[in-house]
C-alpha cells in the first residue's frame, strides 16, 4: 500500500512528511531495480514513513516488498480472495490434512474392499430371497394339491356315510316292509302246504262271498340262511380281498353285478364298473351340483330329458362322472338306483376288507351283504325308489 499526502487530509497526517514512492531519489526503487538480489523486506526507518490505511483510526507499521506495502496480519485475510482468521485457517489446514488422508492408497484400498464386501452381501441376500421365494411357491404348489385330494375323500366320505345310513335303515334288525308284489302293489295270496279244493265254483254256485277275515293268513318274513353261499361267504371273510377270482365275489358277480350294470349302452356300463371298482365314480344331483367354470373340452352326453345308458326319453335328475374327467352323462332315476345299489355292495365290502366292521359276527355280517345284493336284485328287476 502506497502512503501519501494529499491537501485535503493535511490536517490528519501533520507531523508526516510526504514520501514520493515513484521519485528516482528514493532508495526502494533503486533496490528494486537490481534484479540479481530478491527483494528485502524493509522497515521504514522513521515514523514519518510509517501509514495507516485510509479509514482506520490507528496507525499501522507497513514494510514494503518491492513495489508492494504489506501489513503484517492482514495476508491470512486477503488469502484465495477471502477474509480468514487464524482459527479458519487452522482448520482448513485440518481439512486438507483430513482430505488428503482419505485420497491415501490406504484408505482407498479400504473403501475398495468395503464395496466388494457389500456387493457380496447384497448378492447373498438375493440368493436368498429367491430361495424363500421358491420353497413359498412349492409349498402353495403342495398345499393346493392336498386340498384338490382332501375335497375329493370329503366327496367320498359323504357318499359312504349316505350308504351306511342306507345300510341301518334296511338292515334285518329294522321293520323290512313286504316285497312289492309284480302286480304293483296289491297282496299276495301266500302258499300253504296241503291240498285244499278250489272255492270259486262253490262260491259262484252258492251265491255267497267268502269272509276276508276267514281266509287272510298272518303272513311273517322267514329267512334261512344258505349253507353253501353262506361257507364262500365265511372262507372270503377269514381272507378278505376285492378280487374276482374269489368264489364268492366270482357268484356275486355273475349273479348281480354284471345284470344289474347291463345297458343298452354297453360300453358306458362297463366303464361305471371298473370306476365303481376303482371308486372313482361321482353321482351328483342336476340342480343342486356347483357351478364350476365349464373347460372348453367338457362333454355331457345325454342330457336333462335324455338318459344316456338307456337311450329313452326320461326326465334325469342326477348325472355321473368318472374321476377327474370332465364329461358328465345324464342317467333316469332307475338307471341311477342300479348303479347306487352296485356302489351300495362296493362300499359295504370295502369296509369289509379294511377290517371297519368288527363288532358283528359272521352271520350277521352276511346278512347284510345278502340284504344288499337282494336290493341289486330288485333293481335289475326294474323296481327302484325314486328320490321325491
């Protein structure tokens, strides 16, 4: 900073002699002019040399570099073109040491691997997310199916506890009403033993009518037990099996069985019987069955006013399906109770053969088989009860 004096501050720098800077005379210019010799920083030697800035109140001692009048403790100030304090300047020089602490090939060696260890991370936890994910798909997977297979053995359960109701309401112990007679319902006239002379000519000679009271017998339901089917019965209980080959099945199914499944559709007779077998058949009512959503590739053949094992013209109140197949066929109500009493007989042996019923002996037991093959009887004489 160059010091001058001006007339318009006499007053102020009185006692000061004025000082011409650019004068040839003055000894800093002829120092600065040697250039083999770095500028000294020299004091002036007397107060009169000595300054203040223009605006300050007290005087400061100024030294000149070269040209240049340099106030001491104003150059950390003026540094980079800011005002900085010793304070600031310390830390600044903190924060260069700090920075270039962290630009050492130290640290970056660090960071570098910090970087690969949350890359590694990062990857392991998605190989495990996508683990959990699958596991959670294949368990969805299994527990659908294990649904899917518990509805099929609920369906299953339900129709074999319709049948065993059947079977306690028709069982020898109950009150068994008379056999419908072929003639449709009216009485039978029973057969004594004995010679006995035919009444009508008397009766139509003597103009009389014989007393109902007199010639109505009591009539009560005997049964005797058979001794030859009654021994294939018991050798097939001691070695219960669902074979054919077995002499008592054998009968039951020449004598029962293949008649009462005998259709003027054959081919469709002998599928309901390896599904009865095999139980895998579903009966199930045309109006109250549920509303699934129908495939593309769903057949039903027959329909409501068609049976599709007689071919006839009936009203259908039940169709059938065979497993998981998706083709329904329409069946009369007499086509449905042979079927059922085949299902009826299945069922009861199945039972049989996994060793369920055991609380009765051999006897009863084979009453009941006996009470279920007379129903299969009836039926493939064309009687049948219709659900109302």
């Amino acid at each position: 900073m160059a010091c001058s004096s001006r007339q318009t501050n006499a007053e102020t720098l009185e006692g000061f002699h004025e000082v011409n800077l650019a004068s040839p005379t003055t000894p800093d210019l002829q120092v600065g002019q040697r250039s083999d010799r770095p500028h000294d920083l020299q004091s002036c030697p007397t107060p009169s040399q000595s300054c203040a800035p223009i605006g300050c109140s007290c005087p400061t001692i100024c030294h000149r570099v070269g040209n240049r009048v340099v106030v001491p403790g104003l150059e950390a100030e003026f540094a980079d073109g800011h005002f900085l304090s010793g304070d600031d300047g310390e830390e600044c020089s903190v924060l260069s040491e700090g920075l270039s602490r962290l630009r050492s090939p130290s640290v970056m060696e660090v960071r570098e691997k910090g970087n690969e260890r949350l890359k590694e991370e990062l990857a392991k936890a998605q190989r495990e997310a996508h683990k959990m994910v699958r596991e959670a798909n294949v368990k969805q997977a299994n527990a659908e199916k294990q649904l899917k297979e518990a509805l099929g053995k609920i369906d299953v359960l339900q129709a074999e506890v319709q049948a065993l109701k059947t079977l306690v309401l028709s069982s020898p112990t109950s009150p068994v009403g008379e056999l419908p007679s072929a003639g449709g319902g009216g009485a039978r006239t029973p057969f004594r033993k004995g010679h006995s002379r035919n009444k009508s000519t008397s009766s139509a000679i003597m103009g009389t009518q014989p007393d109902p009271s007199a010639t109505q017998p009591i009539v009560r339901e005997c049964r005797e037990v058979d001794a030859q089917l009654f021994g294939e019965f018991r050798a097939w209980r001691e070695e219960p099996t669902l074979e054919r080959s077995c002499c008592f099945l054998e009968r039951v199914y020449r004598e029962d069985i293949y008649p009462c499944l005998t259709f003027s559709k054959s081919e469709l007779g002998s599928a309901i019987l390896e599904a009865v077998e095999q139980n895998a058949l579903s009966v199930e009512p045309v109006g109250f069955q549920p509303l699934p959503v129908v495939k593309a590739s769903a057949v039903e053949c027959g329909g409501p006013k068609k049976c599709a094992l007689s071919g006839q013209t009936k009203t259908c109140k039940h169709r059938i399906k065979f497993g998981d197949s998706s083709n329904y066929y329409y069946v009369s109500p007499y086509c449905r109770y042979r079927i059922t009493a085949v299902c009826n007989f299945f069922t009861y042996i199945r039972y049989i053969h996994q060793g369920l019923v055991k609380q009765q002996d051999a006897e009863q037991i084979f009453w009941e088989v006996m009470q279920l093959r007379r129903e299969m009887s009836f039926a493939k004489l064309g009687y049948y009860k219709d659900q109302l």
